[in-house]
C-alpha cells in the first residue's frame, strides 16, 4: 500500500487563486509501470480534472492563464507544451529545446511576454548537454587530477549544472482564433564562461535560483575552492536586461556579506523583484551550522547584503535552522520553514527595508507535520498555499491567509487524514526523557492501527541518519514508521544529540562524540521505555534496531557495546564500519569537521578517528545482524558494508547482506523497494515472533549460492 500509493506533487495557484496545478504519480506493481498525471484542481469545488498522462510528461506551471508543462521526448529532447485551462484537451506545442531541462520558474514581464529559466546540464561549449547526441566513445577511461572522483552516485564529468532563460512571447490571434499562441526565444545559458554551477550537485533545483524582471539571483559553489573539502558557497545577481539575449558580458554579480562563509540556499525575489532575499551558514566545511536569514533591500546594489536577526555574536538571535523562504504577493512577509521539535514548522516574520531593524523573532504558525513547499496564493496581500505530509498522511494542501483568517483552510488531503491508509492521529505521540548532559530529548511514538493498551508488543527502535537530522512528523516512502507499526510493532524514533530541531548548540554537540553522547541518548531512551509506567505495553524483551546512515553506524557501535545486547536483531543500512575508510567518501568536509581534522594531521586527530571507530569493538558483535548496502552509493562506499558482513560472518553471527548494485545511499525503485521492505520485515519479525511479511508473494531478491550444503 505504501508503495502504491499516489505520490501527488505540491500544488501550484493560478494568480487567480481559482485553480492549482499538480503532479500525480503511481507506480503499479502488476504492471510494473509508473504513471504520471497532471492535474488541474478547482480551488472552490475542489474538482480534479486530468489534463494528460501522457508518456514523458513532467512538472506544470502557470504561463499567465494557461497550463504550461513538459515532455521529455524519445532522444531526451523536452517539449514546452500549452494547454487552456477552459479546455485542457486543446493543447499545442510553444518550443522544443534541445535537451532535458527541469525546474522551471516562470515571470510576467508584461501581458504576452513571459521570462523563463531552468536548469539543464551544459556541456563544455555551454550549450544545453543532451546524452542522447553524445558522440560515441570505444573506452571508458575517465582521468582526474583534482577532487571530487565521485559524487553521491555519479562519477563526476565534464558536464555541469546551468541555468537557461528565454522569452515567451504571445503571438497575435488569427482570424479563426480568440487568442494567440506563445513561441519561446533560443534558450541562453546565464552561466556562460563563468566557472559557476548551479543548482549545486546533488541535490539542488528550484531552491537554488530565482527569477524577476530584472535579471536572476541564484547560488553557487565557490570557483576558486575545492567543494570537496569546502562548503562555501555565494549568492549571485545576473542583471538580465532583454531575456532573448546573452546576458551583460560582465556576467553575475556577487553579493557580498562579510563573515559567511558556509553553504547557502533558497535565494528569492519579492514579487516586485526590488529586494531579495536568501540562506546563509557562517562556518565553511560544515553542514549543518544554521542557516540565516540575509537581505538584500535594494536589488540596484546587490552587493549589499545584511542579516537580520542579527546578534553580536555572530550567531543570530533566532536559534532555528530555516531551510525554505518565501515573500507574500505584498513583499510585506517573510515565510520561513525550519524544523522545531520533531516538526517541520511554517513561521512568518515581517520584511523591512532596514534588515538592522529585524529583530522580532519569526512567528511560529504551525505545530504539527512537516511544510516542504509553499507558494503564493492568488491576489491575497498575504496568503500562502502550502504543501504538508504528516506521519498518518503523504500529502496535504493547506491555505493560511491572515487577512481573511487566522484559521488554516485545509484544501485537500491525499490519503482522508489517513483514513485511505488504515492510519490516524491516534497512533502517535511522543516523550521527553533526560538524556547526556542532563539535557531533555525527545522521541516520537507510533502505535498499530489496532493497538490495544492492554496487549504487550515489540520494540521497533529507529535511528535516523545524518547524523545532524531528525525524526519529524513526516511521511516518509523509505524509512516509514507506519510500515513497522502496522506489522505489530511500537515504534520509536528518538532524536539524540546532533539532532536539528532543538537549538543549535544540542546539533553541534555531536562533532567529535559520535559514539559518546548520542549514544548516552539512546541508552538513556531504551531504559525509560523499559521503565516508563506510560509505556508499560512495549516489550522491550522483544526489540529491535535499525538505522541507516550514521543511524547504521550506530548500529555498529551498539553492537560492539552494552547496548546491543538488549536487542534481538539490529538492521544496518548503508552504516560506517571503519571510521579512517571514510576518506573514500564523496565529499571530504563532513568527516573532517566531525572528527576535528583529517586523521593525519596530528596525534590528537587520529585519536578522534580512532576513539568512535565501530571496528574496534567489532569483536563484540553478537546480535543478529542484516547488512544493507549499495552498489551506488559513494557516500558510504560498499565495501563498508561487506566489511561488516565479514566481521559477523567470520565470528559466527547469524547474519545476511542484502545490496542493489544499481541504487545509491538510497533504495529509490520502487520494485527494489518493496524487496528491500520484504527482506527487513522478515528479519526482523523472525527474531520478535511476528509473522513472515509476504509469505510466498511478492518479490523475493536472488538468493546467491552458498558454500554449505543444504
């Protein structure tokens, strides 16, 4: 059910604030295909009309009053194609541009003429990289003399992230015609010749740029430093006087701020494109040092840029870490979404024109769930129409506009409040237990859809990744509570120390404890289950463990120490068994920050390395122990999980290893998926006495030849 489920996009508000546009897809495992549909929801009967499944369709978007979306074609090449909201079955061909390009922001300059920008590859000329004409090579050999080799999951090549912009133009109606047709201009590549990447590799899009009426703002990488070991990155202006054209040969402008020099996201223009407005970290190499929020008041000097909240010491007053913002339609707003306390929160706080004046703390606007997008609704000064998924529900869409409610109107949720899943609030909950440092943590509870108080049920104990992340109020299609939850089990996610969501200080507390504190927490959290008179219908004679990522190191750890003996099975995705073989990994900054240095560099160094090392405690393994890990993932190389495998497999220890050569630090098919589920639940529930999940269904992954006898 999980898998199968709709997966619907975030909803995008004609400036009407009549009707939305939005994705929605489904795989099906009869089939085994996926489809995609883009929708079109009237905002007042809440009507869903399909406007086309075609093969290759992506995202769409408002060109003024009509439906723009995309079509990948048969040699990568992407169709622009444009359909009228009163009939979506007319539709026509704008433009087709010579490569696949994602990611598309679109700006009224004037009626019938409408700016364009999407990112695409681009190849070493700088025009728009397509795979498909890439003349053919008879080796493979790829030669580097400079870092990064590897990249998340792709070796990294000549071909780097762009951002190409053109013009719409509406045409003048023919006599047989009530309205004209748009044609787009030649795309231009806004990057050209200037060493910058954007969206930065590998996980931005539309959150690293933005576009107005005057010209782009977006953020890159540093050229002059090696993003391997660095994380700094800089926010750019490109002034674009006619988007039909090559941009001023001067090229982008860089905005300076004196004292940042960390990663940056989610530059954005107020409606009027005047000012602006983007997310900064202060220390390079690390992160998740909290980002801030900086101004630029006058896009005319956009080399000029203040943080507001600003405090003396340089860490700002608000000690939450934004991640997303966003103008209101009268640029007299700030929406903000940053992670509180297992949430992912919207807050709001006002816009002035002197950041120095920016004082006021944002306003916190929502106490539950998880926000992943917003978008300015229709004509409203102030409203915002925002995208949420909760631990019962995949996807909601929900209205706050101040001036007519203080209420949100809830719009429309995917799943009936999770009563499409067998799921509801009833399920969930949470405790506060005190933890290293004396210090509270948190941890959040799900509960079986039938849970009766007065039966007992095993431990589902889940360790997030990161290690600075957290377990939120989300939905998830990977790690899922529900999916342990309704196999029987009650499930804790806690968030120990290095958890974001909790004041910095408590994040930061993690560099060079990695195997101290959080595993203080953890210790600290299993035995308030096992005491805790309001949990007195959890097992803990019954529990098992599973992490991924750093939560797969700790899997690792606890089983070399006292910890692991209080489980019946552990569960390892994707974990560190040697901490010195992380110099393998992609990108150098994040081990040399938590470890304080490169292992080399000093005694003192190689014993931080050395200290919270999983492999040597190795040889006091000896809970059941199923290792997960990828062919793909150059984050944690493979040969991280073999190793642990060996460890348990030479000392006896019932063990298996599962890996999908063709899947990264991620299991993202949803055909690996639902093996990828199967596997675990069946291990784990062997060890719990739940039933086998799937028995004799399903996909089952190739069980390769052992050297024992049956």
């Amino acid at each position: 059910v999980l898998l199968s489920a709709p997966r619907r996009s975030a909803a995008e508000p004609n400036h009407a604030g009549t009707h939305a546009l939005y994705t929605v897809s489904t795989y099906s495992f009869e089939s085994h295909r996926k489809t995609t549909e883009i929708r079109l929801l009237d905002m007042k009967t809440k009507k869903s009309t399909l406007i086309t499944n075609e093969e290759g369709v992506s995202e769409a978007h408002w060109l003024e009053d009509e439906i723009l979306y995309l079509k990948s074609g048969p040699r990568k090449e992407t169709a622009l194609i444009v359909s009228s909201i009163s009939d979506v079955t007319k539709n026509y061909t704008a433009a087709v541009v010579p490569g696949p390009i994602s990611e598309v922001k679109l700006k009224t300059l004037e009626k019938g003429r409408v700016a364009l920008v999407a990112s695409g590859k681009a190849a070493k000329n700088g025009s728009l990289f397509n795979p498909e004409l890439e003349q053919p090579k008879h080796h493979t050999g790829l030669l580097y003399d400079t870092l990064m080799v590897r990249h998340w999951d792709k070796y990294v090549k000549s071909e780097k992230n762009a951002l190409f912009y053109g013009l719409f133009q509406l045409s003048a109606p023919h006599i047989t015609e009530t309205k004209g047709t748009y044609s787009l201009s030649p795309l231009q590549n806004a990057l050209m010749g200037t060493h910058l990447e954007s969206p930065i590799e590998p996980w931005g899009g539309g959150d690293h740029f933005d576009i107005s009426a005057y010209g782009l703002i977006f953020v890159s990488t540093d050229p002059e430093l090696d993003p391997a070991i660095n994380t700094k990155c800089n926010a750019y202006f490109l002034p674009v006087d006619d988007y039909r054209k090559p941009a001023n040969p001067s090229g982008p402008i860089k905005i300076q701020l004196g004292g940042f020099e960390g990663a940056a996201t989610s530059p954005v223009f107020s409606p009027d494109g005047k000012s602006a407005a983007f997310l900064q970290m202060r220390e390079n190499g690390y992160e998740s040092d909290k980002y801030q929020l900086i101004i630029v008041s006058n896009m005319n000097i956009a080399f000029e840029a203040e943080v507001a909240m600003s405090s003396d010491d340089g860490k700002g007053l608000w000690d939450k870490r934004p991640g997303q913002i966003l103008f209101s339609n009268d640029g007299k707003i700030i929406y903000l979404v940053a992670p509180d306390e297992g949430t992912e929160s919207l807050f709001s706080i006002e816009f002035k024109t002197q950041p120095s004046e920016m004082k006021a703390l944002p306003k916190k606007l929502t106490s539950s769930g998880a926000v992943s997008t917003m978008h300015r609704f229709g004509t409203s000064d102030k409203g915002v129409l925002f995208t949420h998924t909760s631990l019962i529900d995949n996807s909601v869409w929900s209205l706050y506009d101040p001036d007519s409610s203080p209420e949100f109107e809830k719009i429309s949720s995917n799943t009936q409040d999770g009563k499409a899943l067998g799921l509801s609030t009833s399920q969930t909950s949470s405790f506060w237990f005190v933890g290293a440092r004396n210090r509270k943590v948190h941890a959040l509870v799900m509960k079986p859809s039938d849970f009766d108080s007065e039966k007992k049920y095993p431990l589902a104990f889940l360790i997030h990744g990161g290690p600075q992340g957290a377990w939120d109020d989300a939905w998830s299609t990977r790690w899922n509570p529900a999916v342990y939850a309704e196999q029987g089990y009650v499930v804790v996610t806690p968030n120990p120390t290095g958890s974001t969501g909790y004041g910095q200080e408590f994040t930061d507390a993690i560099q060079n404890n990695w195997g101290s504190l959080p595993y203080e927490d953890l210790v600290a959290s299993f035995e308030h289950i096992k005491n805790s008179p309001d949990l007195s219908f959890i097992d803990t004679s019954r529990a098992v463990a599973l992490g991924a990522s750093y939560g797969g190191y700790m899997m690792n750890w606890i089983n070399g120490h006292s910890l692991g003996r209080e489980f019946k099975a552990l569960v390892c995705h994707d974990g560190v068994f040697s901490m010195q073989n992380q110099i393998s990994s992609d990108e150098q900054y994040f081990p040399t920050h938590e470890m304080k240095g490169f292992f080399w560099s000093s005694p003192e160094t190689m014993a931080n390395w050395d200290r919270w090392d999983p492999a040597r405690y190795a040889g006091n393994w000896s809970t059941p122990t199923l290792i997960i890990h990828n062919g793909k993932d150059y984050r944690l190389p493979i040969s991280e999980g073999l190793a642990a495998f060996n460890a348990l497999q030479l000392q006896g220890v019932d063990s298996q290893f599962l890996t999908f050569p063709d899947e990264n630090h991620w299991v993202l098919d949803e055909e690996n998926s639902l093996v990828w589920h199967t596997v675990v639940l069946n291990w784990i529930n062997k060890y719990v006495g739940l039933p086998e999940y799937r028995k004799g269904e399903g996909p089952e992954p190739e069980r390769v030849a052992s050297w024992k006898r049956d």
